[in-house]
C-alpha cells in the first residue's frame, strides 16, 4: 500500500490500540474494493482524546471508529450525535464533514441486530421475550438494537441491580431489571438470551447459568468473540438452541463507518471472518 496525499485517511482511537482488530477488517475491504485509502491503529491517552478529535479535519482524515476507553467520554467532543449514540450514550463512529464538524454515531446496535439475523435468520424480535445478562456499557447498545427489533419484553439481569434499574429507567421500552439471583427463572419461554458481561472470556470465570427454562430452539449469543465459543455457547448448542458467536457484531457495526469514509458498502462474509481470525495476538 503506498499512502499519498489523496488517499483517503480513516483509523481507531483507543489506549491501548495495538490489539484492535479493525485495522486488519478494514485493510481486508479497502485491497478487496481497491479503494486509495488506509485504516491506522491510532494510540490517543484518554487526556489528549478532544484534541485528537479536533485535528482529524486538518490531518485529511475522513473519520475514525472509538474503543476503549474513549466511547463515552468522546460525547463531548463532537460536533452533532445521532439519536442512536444518544440513546446508547457512547460514539464508536466519527465522521468528519465537508465543513471539517465531526459527527457521532454509535452503530454497535446496528453490528448486533445484524450479526443475530445473519446467524439465526429465523429469529424474529416478535415472537417472544429476551433475556440480557449484564447491564454496561456493551449492554446499552444491544438493549437498544432489540427495542429497536421490537421485542415484546427485555428482561436485563445484572450483578448489581441497581445499574439494570438505571438502564431500564434511562431507556424505558419493554424492559425489566431482574435480580442475579432470578437469572435461571428469567429465561422462562425467552426466545433469546444474550450476555454482554465479561463472563466466559479468555481469562474470565464462565457465566453460571442454567438454561433449562429457555424456550426451544431459542438463540444464545455472546457478544464476547475471544474465545470465539464460550462456555455458554458450548452448553447453549449441546442443548439444542441456535448460538451465534460474538464476532460478527465487531464485522457488521464496521459497514456503516467504512461506507461512509470509503465510500463502498462493504460485506460480511466467511473469509473476512477467517481473515480477521487468523491474526496472531490480533
Ligand atoms: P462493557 O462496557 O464491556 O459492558 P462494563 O461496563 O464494565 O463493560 O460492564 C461489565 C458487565 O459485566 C457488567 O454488567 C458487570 O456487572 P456489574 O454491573 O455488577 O459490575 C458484569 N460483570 C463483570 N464481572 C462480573 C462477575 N464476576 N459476575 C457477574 N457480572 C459481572
């Protein structure tokens, strides 16, 4: 790749940075589409994010997706936000305009929604009430995909009750907070059940929970990817419901912003899955 001065210049701002996958994802759709532009890991310290934010219009950059830490405290910095990065109340999307303002969006929801209807396509939100595990700041964003979707009922469990209260109250919908000690009992006749909590990643105790109450063929997602099959994903097939896996919700919330800065509406499909897969440390 030789970068020059029309290509065109996008990245993601985190701390640390280095172990980002969106580099490798958008590399993989800009050589397929043969698109004059590069995606740069961008190391920014949490005290320097506003003034990264504000040089992208002079440095030639299109945009940049956010990681941790700076979703949340990026709110500020912005010039419009999308209803959606409202609601969730964190941006991992910035685009800069023709006027050089910077414009937030928050497309997690959007990379959930689609990752749950590409690996259990006969899912429908209607047909019955959801159960979320956990309930921060990933839990904000799938919360709002499935209000969105139009399930009749959200029932969120979280460790400490008092932050499902805050999401029931602050996104109102069909939602419920449900005590951790209740979380067997809560998946009666769901449809779906998703964890957002950290349980069941590499390094992280599993999520305890007993799936006997879920209805059949009901969908268990994990919206961690590392390990791609989780405890919970293990037991959930086993049981015979449909598991879809965390990772194509990092490849689906990547189309909006890569469409807006390259241009092209890119897909997912089973190599880019393989592709981002089959990166060391990545
Ligand atoms: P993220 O932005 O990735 O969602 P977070 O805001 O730190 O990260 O939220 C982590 C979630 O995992 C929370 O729901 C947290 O529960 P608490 O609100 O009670 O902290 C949940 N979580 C983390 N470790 C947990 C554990 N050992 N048992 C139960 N829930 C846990």
């Amino acid at each position: 790749m030789t970068v020059t001065g029309h290509t065109t210049r996008a990245g993601v701002m985190g701390w640390p940075v280095a172990h980002s996958r969106s580099p490798r994802l958008h590399g993989y759709w800009l050589a397929l589409h043969g698109i004059d532009g590069a995606y740069l890991p961008l190391a920014v310290a949490p005290d320097d994010l506003a003034d990264a934010l504000g040089a992208l219009p002079e440095r030639g950059f299109a945009g940049v997706n956010l990681t941790v830490p700076h979703k949340e405290a990026a709110l500020a910095s912005l010039d419009t936000l999308s209803e959606t990065a409202r609601r969730i109340g964190a941006v991992n999307t910035v685009t800069v305009g023709t006027d050089g303002t910077l414009a937030g969006d928050n497309t997690d929801a959007f990379g959930f929604i689609e990752n749950i209807r590409a690996g259990a396509p006969t899912w429908s939100a209607a047909a019955g009430p959801a159960v979320m595990i956990g309930a921060g700041g990933a839990a904000r964003a799938v919360a709002v995909a499935l209000i969105d979707a139009g399930v009749p009922e959200l029932r969120v469990v979280n460790r400490t009750r008092a932050r499902a209260e805050t999401l029931v109250a602050e996104l109102g919908g069909p939602l419920a907070a449900v005590d951790w000690a209740d979380r067997h009992g809560a998946l009666d006749g769901a449809t779906l059940l998703v964890n957002t909590t950290t349980l069941g990643m590499t390094g992280a105790p599993p999520l305890e929970l007993d799936l006997g109450a879920l209805g059949p063929g009901a969908v268990v997602n994990d919206i961690v990817y590392a390990p791609l099959e989780t405890p919970l994903l293990t037991v959930a097939r086993r049981a015979g419901h449909v598991a879809v896996d965390g990772l194509g919700m990092l490849l689906h919330q990547a189309r909006p912003g890569f469409a807006a800065w390259f241009g092209v509406e890119p897909e997912v499909t089973a190599e880019l899955r393989a592709f981002v897969l089959d990166e060391p440390g990545g």
